[in-house]
C-alpha cells in the first residue's frame, strides 16, 4: 500500500511539473513574440521619422550662360550684331553703322522720340545707347535696312579687302553708310596712312574698289 501511494505521488508531481514547464515556455514565447513586434514597430517609427525630417535636396542654380564676343567679320557675327541692335532699339533702320572685330557702332533714329537719333555702342553681345547726335532728323535722311545686307558674303568681302594696295593695314571694317553709299556697304581695311574699301551693293554684288583717307564718322570712331 505505501508502495502504491508513493507512485501515485511520483506520478502526480510529474505532471504538474511538465504541466509549469509548459506554461512557462508559452509565457516566454509569448514575451519573445511581443518583444519582437515592440522592436519592429519601433524601428519603423524611428525610420518613418527619419525619412519625414529629412530636408529635400536642392539643387544648385544654374550660372547665366556667359556671352563669347567671337568675331563679329562673319555672316553670324554681324547677324548678332543686328539682333542685338533690333532688340536694344526696336529696329534694323540706321543712318551709320560700323562693325569692327569685336565691337560695333551705330547712329540709329528713336521711334520713341520722333526727330531725335542716338548713338549705340556694342559690347558684350549687347547695344547700350552712349548719346544723341544732336541734330534733328529730316523726312528725307537716308537709312539703310540691315535686314537687307547679305552678310554671309562678309568672310569673303574681308579676304578681298585684305589684298588692296593699303600697304601696313592692320584693321579691318564693315562701314553701312547711306550718306556716303546709299544704296550698299563697304568693306574697309587700314593703316595710319590710308584706307582701301570695296564699295559693295547690298545684294553683295559689284565689289568696286575705292582708295582714300576716312571721312569723319558719326561718334567720332
């Protein structure tokens, strides 16, 4: 009988023991399981912050493109010259220009100021107006119309003028002057002495050449 309620105990125990081994496996699974998701749940909301308070990039501004002057004796250089007159006057009529490797001159009348004309330097891909003229317009001065020049023949015009018999030039010129030529332009070079010109029409045709000192030029150039 002692035998027996022995075993009966035995027996008990073991039961109750794998019984609270069992629960507290759960309980720990339980603990692992919760302390899992707490992590995650934190990690995500650490990382939602992070990504919600970071400031944009922004992106560093783009410099103005710089204007290279170029030589302004070809068919592009004297086509900006004229927009940039266009655009500084609101017109391609003038009285004088003159054009030069890296800078240009005009006398142009002011449709803002009927009667009046003013002096324009060029410089930096731009016309700025330097001072009147001083005399009053009349309905009939000559002007020519820049739109009408055929410029691309200006690289081959150059090459001419550099052979006329101007011994020591060392400058070269496109003069647009209706008072002294109506009707075209010239091509000019020089030297200290004397200035050689292809009197040219403005279709670029008869390119006749004509010798002397400079007459006086609008602006004192």
């Amino acid at each position: 009988m002692t035998y027996g309620r022995r075993s009966r105990q035995l027996g008990g125990l073991r039961h109750w023991t794998v019984a609270a081994v069992c629960a507290v496996a759960v309980t720990a699974a339980c603990s692992d399981d919760g302390d899992g998701d707490g992590d995650k749940s934190s990690a995500d909301t650490t990382s939602s912050a992070t990504t919600a308070t970071a400031p944009p990039s922004t992106p560093a501004p783009t410099p103005p493109p710089r204007v290279t002057p170029g030589n302004l004796l070809t068919a592009e250089g004297a086509q900006r010259v004229v927009t940039a007159l266009r655009e500084a006057t609101g017109t391609a009529k003038v009285a004088f220009l003159e054009i030069d490797g890296s800078t240009a001159s005009a006398l142009v009348p002011l449709a803002s100021e009927p009667g009046r004309q003013a002096f324009f330097a060029y410089a930096d891909g731009v016309f700025r107006r330097t001072g009147d003229s001083g005399a009053t317009v009349e309905p009939d001065d000559r002007l020519i119309d820049l739109d009408t020049i055929a410029w691309h023949r200006i690289p081959q015009l150059v090459d001419e003028a550099q052979k006329l018999n101007v011994p020591n030039a060392n400058r070269s010129f496109v003069l647009v002057s209706p008072e002294h030529h109506p009707t075209g332009f010239r091509v000019c070079v020089k030297s200290a002495e004397k200035r050689g010109c292809l009197k040219v029409e403005a279709d670029g045709t008869s390119a006749v050449p004509e010798y002397g000192l400079d007459e006086p030029s609008p602006g004192g150039r």
